[in-house]
C-alpha cells in the first residue's frame, strides 16, 4: 500500500494509458449518443460526470494521482473522438443505403464474422481491469489494448448499422428475414478462399477507418 499513489499520470510516462483511456471516452459517449439515445443531438455525457468516470478509474483502478488538467483533456479529446464516429455513421449510412439487398446482407453477414473473430482474437480485453487491479497497470499493455478496442468496436459499429439499414429496408421482421435466408444461402455457398478474402477487404476497410481519423485528437 505504501507504494500507491507516489506516481502521478503524465504524457512522457503514460502516453499509451492516456490515449487508451480517450478510446474509452469515446466509446462511451457512443453509446450513450447513438445506442441508447438514437443520436439525439443533446445526449452527449456531461463533462462532469465523464470527468469523475475518468478520474475513478485513474484512481481506483490504475491507482495513480492525476491533474484535473489531464482528466478534462482525455474527456475532451473523447467527444472530438466521438464526433468523428457519428461523421463517419453518417457517411457510411449513406453508402449502405445505395447498396443492393444482397451486398448489405454480404456487409452484414461479414462484419458479423469479422467481429466474431476479433472477438475472439482479443478475448483477454474482458479481464484486464481485473488484471490491472491485481497485478497494477503495468500488467497490461495498454498500447495493444487501445489498437484491439477500437478494432472491436469499429467492426460492431459497421454490423450494427448493417442490421439497421437492412431493418429500414425490409420494413418488417418476415421481409426481413425472407431476404436475411435467401442471401444467407448465397453466401454459404461462397467456398472458404472467397469467403475469407471478404472478411480481409473488410479487415482493411476497419483498418483504414480507423487510420483516418484526426491523430490530434489522441496525444502524441
């Protein structure tokens, strides 16, 4: 216990837990704007309590003193982060809308393969703040864990709005599914090498997107 608390999060020593941790801001006001609110565009988490979810995990979990200089500017950084997904949903939004039934239901049917594998891939991402407050944060590189969260997340993101589009487009749960079973069919009968060349177009598609973004809006 006598050694908690005598390091202090900075960007010289933390850089990659610093930006993880704007992943993670992120990702949460994602949720909170798009998933649970429908991107209505006054729900966003407020400063304040995005704050004090930061400065907990600092404290609690990593158990390091940190700036409120530092916390806001990982919360900030998070929303401009933010912002840029709901830019690209809506970009993308609009490519999927122009696309034939059968190459959404491909998008859908690989972003969910896509997913399942990364998932898989970067299973050990559910036990690291578990890992971290046995073991400290210098059990976990957090370098590999900001790149394998947001690979995961950008590959849910494309399925989600996927599912959505072609739930707008086929009206109701029978068409749907009629049209869900048909290119489903399809698809299976694509031999393995077609298949997984797909998925690593898709790979790439994430990889790219993800590339993109604004790099001032990490720390460097």
């Amino acid at each position: 216990m006598l050694g908690l608390f005598k390091k202090k999060l900075n960007v010289p020593d933390h850089l990659d837990i610093i930006n993880c941790l704007i992943i993670e801001e992120a990702e949460q006001q994602w949720n909170y704007h798009a998933v649970e609110n429908n991107f209505d565009k006054e729900a966003f988490r407020g400063s304040s309590f995005a704050f004090g979810v930061v400065e907990m995990f600092v404290t609690k979990i990593l158990k390091i003193k940190a700036d409120d200089k530092v916390l806001m500017a990982i919360v900030q950084l998070g929303r401009d982060r933010c912002q840029e997904y709901i830019t690209e949903h809506k970009d993308l939004k609009k490519q999927y809308e122009k696309l034939k039934d059968k190459d959404l239901l491909y998008q859908l049917f690989i972003a969910a393969k896509y997913l399942e594998i990364m998932e898989e891939k970067y299973r050990d991402l559910k036990g690291m703040n578990e890992k971290i407050m046995i073991e400290g944060f210098d059990s976990v590189d957090f370098k590999y864990k900001k790149n394998a969260y947001e690979i995961v997340c950008e590959a849910n993101r494309m399925l989600q709005l996927a599912v959505k589009t072609s739930k707008e487009r086929f009206k109701t749960s029978e068409k749907s599914n009629q049209a869900y079973d048909k290119y489903q069919i399809v698809f299976n009968k694509l031999t393995a090498t077609e298949r997984k060349e797909l998925i690593k177009n898709f790979s790439n598609v994430v990889a790219d997107r993800i590339e993109d973004r604004n790099p001032n809006n990490l720390l460097d």
